[in-house]
C-alpha cells in the first residue's frame, strides 16, 4: 500500500484534509497493523486525502500519564504538538480510543488544538452520506454481532451510538452483552495496565468480560480499539473458543462487506 507521508505531501505542495494518527499499535503490533490497513483501504475507496507522519509521529504519551509519569507525558505531547502545528494539521482521525481521547482533551492545554475524529464517527459519516457502499448479502448477514465498548470511547468520551450504528448496516444480529454502554466492563488494559503485570486477585478482567461476550453466543466481537481487540482476543483463547468466535475491528468488518 502507498500511503502518503505530511512531509511527501508538503514537498508536492498538498495539504491532505486529514492527518491519520496511527499510534503505537496499528504501527507496531501485527493484529492491530491489520486494523490501519483496513481502515486505510476504506479512506482510498472513499476518496478521502489522509497522509501521515510515518517516522515523525512519536506515542501521544497516554500510557506514560497513566502510569504516572507526567513530565514523560509532557516532553511526547509537547514533540508531536510541535511537528502537528509545524505542518498546519487541522483535523485527525484516530483508530485508536487512547490516541483519540488524549489528542482530543488533554493536548490543547499544551497548544495542540485539533478537531479529533474517532474512525467509527467517520465511518458513521460516511455511511450517512452514502459514500460506504457494501456488496449485496455482505460477508457478515445473518452473523450474531456483539460490540464491546471501549472505555476511552465510551465513558471518556461519550460515543455509544457511532459503532452500533456503523454495525447496523451490515444485516447482522446485534446483540448486547450483560454490561455495555456507560455500564460496560473494561476489557483490562486501559490505564497502562496494558504494559504492566496485574496486581493479585481471584479473576483476570478481560477472562471476566470474555466470558460475557462467549455468554451472548456471538459469532463476532466487535472492538474499536486495538487495546481491546489484543485483551478480547486472549480472553476467548483462554475459554477456547478461537474456532467459534472471532475479535474484528469495526474497520476490518467494514472493511471486507464493501463494493
């Protein structure tokens, strides 16, 4: 795939309408690459000019603000702010809740003003707009669906409507775990408990929320953040259900039912 840097579209005198945020892990983590790469072929299909930092974009610094470590968050947020405002970005959309949340709310006290897109709002927008055309009897009709929300999605932020809206269209069964919503229980790795051992306890959280999702009967859980996808995914390891159910994005789920 070719996917245009901000620093090839400044040389060519472009200016793309918005920056993708890839993040750490649909740069880095193998599952989640497959996410960017998904919602990538989206944003061509539709014709929308997106470029990206490639090597300039450094971690927003959540996970290190979450862990505690304030002046590592500062010294990122200040860099990428810097390298943004350097290039006049305006708008971002982001495939990842954390990126989402942090760029959206807690840099603009440090001079970094974005208008901040989740991509299930622009996938929503889109559809709206009738620019997402899906093929006739999708890959997904008929298939039992159920979202779990992410928390920095959700709770942080307020967006419940945008991925159950986007899954409506693809003829599937929505169903809705015990807790969702503003009651959802977190998959387990939001604040920085991502990169760091569990304290002791009877039940490891996602084990606990996995067993929620396999209660549904669901053929697919569908996640909007990568964080989520890699702790979901463990968790149905972890009941032996891999051949039954499967953890997709909602990009990856869009993604394979278009024209």
């Amino acid at each position: 795939m070719k996917v245009n840097t901000m620093a090839e579209m400044m040389a060519s005198g472009t200016m793309p309408e918005y920056l993708f945020w890839v993040g750490c892990a649909g740069s880095f983590d193998q599952r989640a690459q497959k996410i960017t790469k998904a919602f990538s072929l989206i944003l061509d299909k539709v014709g929308i000019s997106y470029a990206i930092l490639g090597k300039e974009e450094a971690c927003t610094g959540d996970p290190a603000r979450r862990a505690g470590n304030e002046f590592l968050f500062q010294m990122m947020a200040y860099q990428n702010i810097q390298v943004m405002n350097a290039y006049g970005v305006k708008k971002i959309i982001t495939t990842c809740p954390h990126c989402f949340n942090t760029i959206k709310n807690e840099y603009p006290e440090l001079g970094g003003n974005y208008e901040v897109i989740h991509h299930t709002t622009l996938l929503q927008s889109l559809i709206n707009e009738g620019k997402i055309v899906l093929k006739e009897g999708g890959a997904f009709k008929g298939k039992k669906i159920s979202y779990h929300d992410s928390c920095y999605l959700g709770r942080a932020n307020n967006i419940y409507e945008a991925p159950r809206k986007v899954l409506e269209i693809l003829d599937a069964e929505l169903i809705e775990m015990k807790r969702c919503r503003s009651n959802g229980l977190c998959c387990g790795a939001g604040g920085a408990q991502m990169f760091k051992e569990e304290e002791t306890g009877t039940t490891r959280i996602n084990i606990e929320r996995a067993e929620e999702a396999v209660a549904t009967g669901a053929q697919i859980i569908a996640a909007a953040c990568p964080f989520c996808n890699t702790m979901m995914t463990d968790g149905i390891k972890n009941k032996e259900k891999e051949n039954e159910m499967e953890v997709l994005d909602i990009a990856e789920l869009i993604a394979e039912s278009m024209a």
